[in-house]
C-alpha cells in the first residue's frame, strides 16, 4: 500500500521517486569511444577516415579525450600510429597514468578486430557530442532569460549564433597554433595558384576581379552613391553575372525595392527588352521569343531576394546563417545600409549605424563569406563645387562604416551632371559610362575603374569588350543608337512609391 504525504494526502508515485534517484546522465557512446579509438591504433585506414570528422572535445571519457590528442599529435607529425607509439606520445605528454597505464590502450586495440564501419561509429560520436552541446547551449540560454540586464536582442543573436556554430560543426577555437595556421595559408595558397590568381569571388568586372582579386570571404564592402547613380543597378548586374555565369550563390536583401521589381530589372538586364516593356507588357512576337528564351538562364540562377521592410541587423544575421546553411550562400548583398534598424539598440541614429556597421563585419567573419553593403552619401556632394567626385568624408552618419569596411567604394556617372567629357587630361567622351572608385582598400591598391552603362537596360558592363572573352556575347544586347535616353532618366530613378534608388 502507497503512503501519503504528510501535506497533500496525495499518492506517491513511486516510479517517479526511481527515475529522480537515477538522475540523468548526459548522452555518450562509450562503447563506440573504445572501439573507434581501438580501431586507430591497428589499421592506419581508420585514421584517414575519421581524422576530420572528430575532435578531441567529442569524446565523453575524458581518458579518451587525451588518447584522441596524442593521436592526432602523431598524425600532424607524420608519425606512425600504433599501440606503442600512441603509449609513447602520452608518456611524454605526462598523460599515460591519467588514462589508465599501457593496460588500458592494450585494452582498447583488443576489443576491435579491423576499422570496419569506424565512420559511421565516429559520427555517432559526434552526434552524442551535439546533443551534449545542445544540452549545455540551451541551460546557458534559459539562465541569461532570467537575467534582466542582458538585452533581449542580443540574447536572440547570441542564441542562434551558437546553435549556428553547431549546425556547422565548426565550434569556435580559442586560439589556433602558427604552425597550423601557415599549413591552412599554404593550402590557400596552392588553391589560388590553381584558380590563375583569383583567391576570391568574381564579379564579372574584368578590372574590379584584377585589382581586389575577387571578393574576399569575411570582407565588409561598402557601395555608396548618390540616389539616381546605380548603386542598385550594378549589384543587380553583379549578382546577375556571379550566379549565371560562375554558378555562385547569391543571397540578396532589398529593404527598398519589392523582390518583383528587382527580378523584372535582372530580366531586362538579361534579356535586352527595357524596363517599360515589361512593365507595360508591350511585346512583339520576337520579342516574346526573345524573353521566353533568355529568362531560363535567370530563373536557374542561384539567386535568394528577401525584401523584408525595415530589416534589423539581428534578423539579417539569422537569415543569412540560414541562407549558407541551406543553400549554401557564398555572398551576401544589402540594398540599403541606412534603411535597416539596430532592433532595439539605443542611442542617436550615427551610434545606430555603427552597430549595424560593426554586425555587417562580424557576420562576414563569423560565416567567411563577403558582405556587400549599399550606402547613401551626404547632399555635400551636389553643393560642392569643381569635381563632383564622391570622398570618404561624404558617407552619411557615421564614421564606422569607413573603419568597419575592407573595401570603400564610390559609382560616379558624369553625365547625370550634365558632363560630356571626363574632366582627365584627354578630356574622353563619358558617354554612356561610369566610375566605379575603390577609395579604401585594406588588403590592396586603389583604382578609379571606368564601366560601361547602358541606361534603359540598367545594366553595368565591362567598358573595354577585349578584356575578356567570357563578356563579349553578354554586350552585344546593348544600347543602340536609336535608344538614347536623357542621363538622369537613364534608368527609372523611382519606384512605384516614387522612391529613388
């Protein structure tokens, strides 16, 4: 007969007094533990197998944890790896009496017979080692909520950042040692020799790949401009050039233009018709055919457009790790930088574009992919006289995005100034083109790099046709003569909502 409490009167469950006793015990394979670091000691295939999926804060024995490391040890010194040499390694590491003597490596390579299925074993190692992770994240999430002096915001980003790190299985180091660090950069190296010199991503622009080599991964780029310049029509050329012709993932995130709007400009652009004529639906046949053939290379393009209003920088950051996690995103472009929100962080609105500077840099480090950032300039440059070219002191609110960013950049159209010429000492036609300046650079030189623009299309191109090969068929579609437009109307500078872009 069950006993009552002495308050309640109520039962008590005496299945729930044992599973109170037993307690919980944090998931682990230790079985699986013996047998794959058994099987890593007799049969070198198992090493080559395992060596990059396991770490040694996978294992749950802590003894294990240290015959992992000597392993590896063994491993990065091109040494050979047996009982004895693994045996050797913890002696002088002063580990062998902590992990139980030879008996217990002796012990090891006895319970397995070959490296048979030591792959899958080592992945529910790991997977173990998640849920361990997961346990740890989630306790240290539910303590922060309860404590009333961190931000909610930040506590948000905190969360998914770490559950990021381990979806990825990529969990942060503290340090890494010189000699691993030259081996990666090695390896970088061979690779980039191997692509002719282009260690980023290309962008399509024969002069802009030559000097910064690609974009970088973790690069912060800052794209600025007056409204009615280009700034969205070349990212939109960019990332129409990266994904169809290098099949690069591009994640695209309009806080200005509907994502409709921005992909009937990519189908101008590619197909040749104007804006107006697909917005108007006036086509002939030929050119019905002409955009049923030509739109097919667009909509296989790996291209992603979010055009959430008013994004705040905390919702960005969990968007764009879902992007590389899913899709596998290699480069991620904001159209524009002062259209977003800090999510809640205080302060006067330049403090609010430094936090979002500061996150655009961190998210690009922290994902390894570069990060290209659309930004107003001040009316400083329409007011000032002589050159109308922009400077680094023209970016709006906020010192932070010149210190943030790796690359600073300008488009500069002198005709929507009423100029004919450049104003350099040959004094050559600036029809029908634009500046792309490089105004900081940190890991190269600065250049003032002239493109083609062809207005009614929207669309930026290489201005020199011989520069490359790759480019030559995509310009034949340009501007003909007959299609002269007035060089502030060289595309639509409003929206719907008579907004400029």
């Amino acid at each position: 007969m069950e006993k009552a409490t002495p308050f309640t009167g109520k039962k008590i469950d005496k299945t729930r007094i044992i599973s109170l006793e037993k307690g919980k015990i944090p998931p682990q394979a230790l079985d699986l533990e013996q047998a794959v670091l058994g099987a890593m000691m007799i049969d070198k295939k198992g090493i080559d197998d395992v060596i990059d999926i396991l770490h040694s804060e996978a294992f749950y024995d802590k003894r294990h944890q240290l015959i992992y490391t000597a392993i590896y040890s063994l491993f990065q010194n091109s040494e050979p790896i047996d009982l004895l040499s693994v045996s050797n390694q913890l002696r002088k590491d002063g580990n062998l009496d902590t992990i139980g003597g030879d008996f217990y490596i002796i012990e090891l390579t006895q319970k397995v017979a070959s490296s048979a299925h030591i792959e899958f074993h080592s992945r529910i190692i790991l997977q173990k080692y998640i849920q361990r992770k997961l346990i740890s994240i989630s306790s240290e999430i539910i303590e922060n909520s309860y404590d009333e002096t961190i931000d909610v915001f930040d506590l948000l980003d905190d969360a998914e950042a770490k559950l990021f790190e381990v979806t990825q299985g990529n969990l942060k180091k503290s340090s890494e040692k010189a000699s691993d660090l030259v081996r990666q950069a090695l390896v970088k190296i061979q690779e980039i020799s191997n692509k002719e010199g282009m260690s980023g991503l290309a962008t399509g622009f024969t002069k802009l790949d030559a000097l910064t080599s690609g974009w970088q991964p973790s690069d912060l780029v800052i794209i600025a401009a007056r409204p009615g310049m280009g700034k969205t029509a070349f990212v939109i050329s960019m990332a129409k050039n990266m994904a169809i012709d290098f099949n690069i993932p591009v994640a695209l995130f309009s806080l200005e233009m509907s994502s409709v709007q921005l992909i009937t400009r990519m189908i101008s652009s590619e197909t040749g018709l104007t804006s107006e004529k697909l917005r108007k639906g006036n086509l002939r046949p030929d050119e019905w055919q002409q955009l049923n053939t030509k739109v097919k290379h667009l909509s296989d393009a790996p291209i992603f457009i979010d055009d959430t209003p008013a994004l705040s920088i905390f919702d960005l950051r969990a968007k764009a790790r879902r992007l590389v996690s899913q899709h596998g995103v290699k480069i991620i472009v904001i159209d524009y930088l002062q259209l977003m929100t800090a999510g809640g962080a205080g302060g006067n609105r330049e403090q609010e574009i430094s936090t979002i500077s500061r996150n655009l840099k961190a998210l690009g480090k922290e994902l390894n992919i570069p990060v290209i950032a659309l930004s107003q300039l001040s009316r400083a440059v329409e007011t000032r006289g002589g050159s109308k070219r922009p400077l680094l002191s023209d970016l709006r609110e906020s010192g932070a995005i010149e210190q943030d960013a790796d690359i600073v950049s300008f488009i500069f159209r002198p005709e929507y100034y009423g100029m004919t010429e450049w104003d350099d000492d040959d004094h050559t036609p600036c029809e029908a083109q634009a500046e792309f300046i490089v105004a900081k650079h940190r890991n190269g030189g600065l250049e003032n790099i002239r493109l083609k623009f062809t207005g009614h299309l929207a669309k930026f191109s290489d201005l020199e046709e011989s520069f490359s090969s790759e480019y030559q068929s995509k310009m034949n579609n340009d501007i003909l003569p007959n299609q002269r437009v007035d060089p502030k109307d060289a595309f639509d500078n409003e929206d719907e909502n008579g907004l400029p872009f």
